[in-house]
C-alpha cells in the first residue's frame, strides 16, 4: 500500500500504460495525487484504496510485475513485499533484485524494461522465483540476528 504523492512517480507509470493499452496496470493507495492521476489514467489501469494485508499478498501474487517508479524513496517495505509473492520488479529503488532498475522520470527505459519482462515471461517468472528467496533477508529476525552479530563482532 502506498500513499500516491507526486515523488513515486506514478504519472510516468500511466505515460507507459497509455502507450500499452493491452496490458492491466494496478496502483494501490490514497493521497493528494489520487484524483488527478484517476482523471488521466486510461481505461487499462484500476485504482485501489488502501486494502488489506491480505488482499494485498493477492494482489501481488496475480501479479507477474512490481513497478516503483519512484523519484526519490526511503526504504519501504513494498519492493520486498513484492518480491516475496514472486514478483519480477522494475523500480528506480536499486535493492539487488531480479528486475530492471530503470532512471527516474525515463518514460522510454521503463517501457521497455515492462514489456521485456511481458515478452518474456520464462524469464520473468524465473526472476520472481528467485525475488522469492532474495527477499528472506529483509525480516526481523534476520536483521536482529545480523545485529547481535556486529555488536558481538564490535566488543
């Protein structure tokens, strides 16, 4: 779930499902942009308020792709949200997963690196695969223990 604010880059998104009207883009989330974004998107693209957890894990394992089409991001958690339902990612955020990073605010690299990973689905799903277990790093416990090991390492 993401708050929909100019920064995630989300009219560079829709400049891309505009041009592939046959694919289905889904954008989860509320905030200030959400009205304006709704009133340029095409018909290819359905906007979902804030859902729950669990419709959310749905939503992401019907999902071959995550875009994040960020122009500036802290570290959230819906990159590795994403990539533990399977998904392959193109996003701007470069957190080492199987994907395409692709430079802010480049409508023509995103594009392309979508409609790679559509064309070639073998690949796409063999990137999620592996998302799946990249993403068993980013959990508590793993960060604790990664902790307690460099204090340990430290005193």
């Amino acid at each position: 779930m993401s708050r929909i604010v100019k920064q995630k880059g989300l009219d560079y998104l829709l400049s891309v499902a505009s041009q592939m009207k046959d694919v289905n883009f889904v954008i989860v989330g509320k905030g200030p942009e959400k009205k304006r974004l709704e009133k340029i998107s095409t018909s290819n693209v359905s906007f979902l308020d804030y859902v729950s957890e669990r419709e959310l894990i749905d939503l992401y394992s019907r999902a071959l792709i995550f875009c994040l089409p960020s122009m500036g991001e802290g570290f959230g958690f819906v990159i590795p949200e994403a990539m533990a339902s399977g998904c392959a990612i193109v996003s701007t955020i470069p957190l080492g997963y199987k994907g395409f990073v692709v430079k802010p605010k480049n409508v023509e690299m995103l594009k392309k690196s979508i409609e790679y990973l559509i064309e070639h689905q073998d690949v796409t799903k063999k990137w999620g695969k592996e998302n799946r277990k990249i993403s068993e790093i980013y959990n508590w416990d793993e960060y604790i223990n990664k902790l307690i090991k460099l204090y340990e390492e430290l005193i």
